[in-house]
C-alpha cells in the first residue's frame, strides 16, 4: 500500500496533522511517507490562498473553524500546540531542510523537532540563525543539513515534489493519497483510515 502525507511546517493543519498520524498507523499497521511540498509553490500553481486570507470578513466562519479545531485537539490529546506570533512563516530553508534529511537517520527527529519549533515554541524559524540554534538544540547535524539543503538537486527536488503533487490534484496541506485516493485536510484524517482498512481488505 502507498500511503503519502504531503506537508509544509507552514501551515497548523499540519501539524495537527502530523500529531494524530502515529495513532492512525498503529491502528491500521501501515505507515505514511512523508512527503515535503512548499505551501506557497502550491498556493501560486493553482491559485489558491490560505483559510487566513480566504474566509477573512466571513461572518461565522473563524468561529466555526475554532470550534472544530477544538474537537479535533481534544480528540487526538493535542496539548502543546501554540500559534506562532511570526505567521505566516517561510518555511523554505525547513522544507528543503526536509528534503535532505529523507533517507537519514534522523529524519523523524527533524520532522519532530521542527514541527515543535514552528507550533510548540513559536519561534522564527524563517530566521537561519533561528534554524541553526534549533538544529543545534535538537541534537541534529546541524551544518550538514544547512549546507545539504543548498544543495541544487535538493532545491530542484522540493520544487518537483510540490509540481507533482499539484498534477495528482493537491491544491493545499495537509494532503493525503492511499495509493491514488486524495484526501484534503486534516479532518479527512477519519475517511483516510477507513480507506486504509478498505484497501487492506
């Protein structure tokens, strides 16, 4: 089974997202790829804008939206989430950041820790220093994946990774496809399992 998670540090949805993907694979014993893209290469293929910019002056909907943003934390134990004082972000050194460690040991701990930093300890993780000092904190290579994430190939692969996903129908993050099914947002999290099992079958 093919499962991928398409994200971007820059965006809360994700890492609501990322936070209740551990308990969907142990239920289903399936593991998700993660998938870098970069949000706003996204956005400006298919003309899309942010819920931020998209619903601003809509009467009811930001109050709505906090509503079922609560469900979801309560339900998926959420506790450190804090929105950061510097949105919106450019993630672009993180996410190529992404794209160098893939393959590496310690992969997961990047995710891990830059999710925290960008939705856990508010910092300005648009900031290289910023980025450096994180790295350095977590324990990560920090030198490495700043120099890595220079890299030519690793820029060009972020760019294919975010074109590729636009031609399969993304427009926006969280996306997710069981093999070629797509998914959008985090509170399809429920129909992405139930056609996790389906697929099982």
């Amino acid at each position: 089974m093919k499962l991928e998670y398409h994200f971007d540090f820059a965006s809360p949805n994700c890492y609501y997202s990322h936070k209740a993907i551990p308990e969907i694979e142990r239920r289903t014993g399936e593991t998700f790829n993660y998938v870098p893209i970069l949000l706003g290469g996204v956005f400006k293929s298919t003309n899309n804008r942010s819920p931020m910019e998209q619903f601003a002056g809509v009467r009811n909907k930001p109050e709505y939206n906090a509503i079922e943003t609560e469900r979801f934390v309560r339900k998926h134990g959420i506790a450190d989430f804090h929105m950061n004082p510097h949105f919106p972000v450019n993630t672009l050194h993180l996410m190529r950041g992404v794209v160098f460690a893939k393959g590496r040991d310690y992969f997961e701990s990047y995710v891990d820790a830059m999710f925290s930093c960008m939705w856990e300890q508010g910092l300005n993780m648009a900031d290289p220093a910023v980025i450096a000092k994180a790295l350095e904190d977590a324990g990560l290579p920090a030198q490495d994946i700043i120099t890595g994430s220079q890299n030519p190939e690793v820029k060009l692969a972020l760019i294919e990774n975010s074109n590729t996903s636009v031609e399969r129908g993304s427009f926006g993050a969280p996306t997710f496809f069981v093999n070629d099914e797509m998914f959008f947002g985090k509170d399809r999290l429920r129909e992405v399992e139930e056609e996790i099992l389906s697929a099982k079958k």
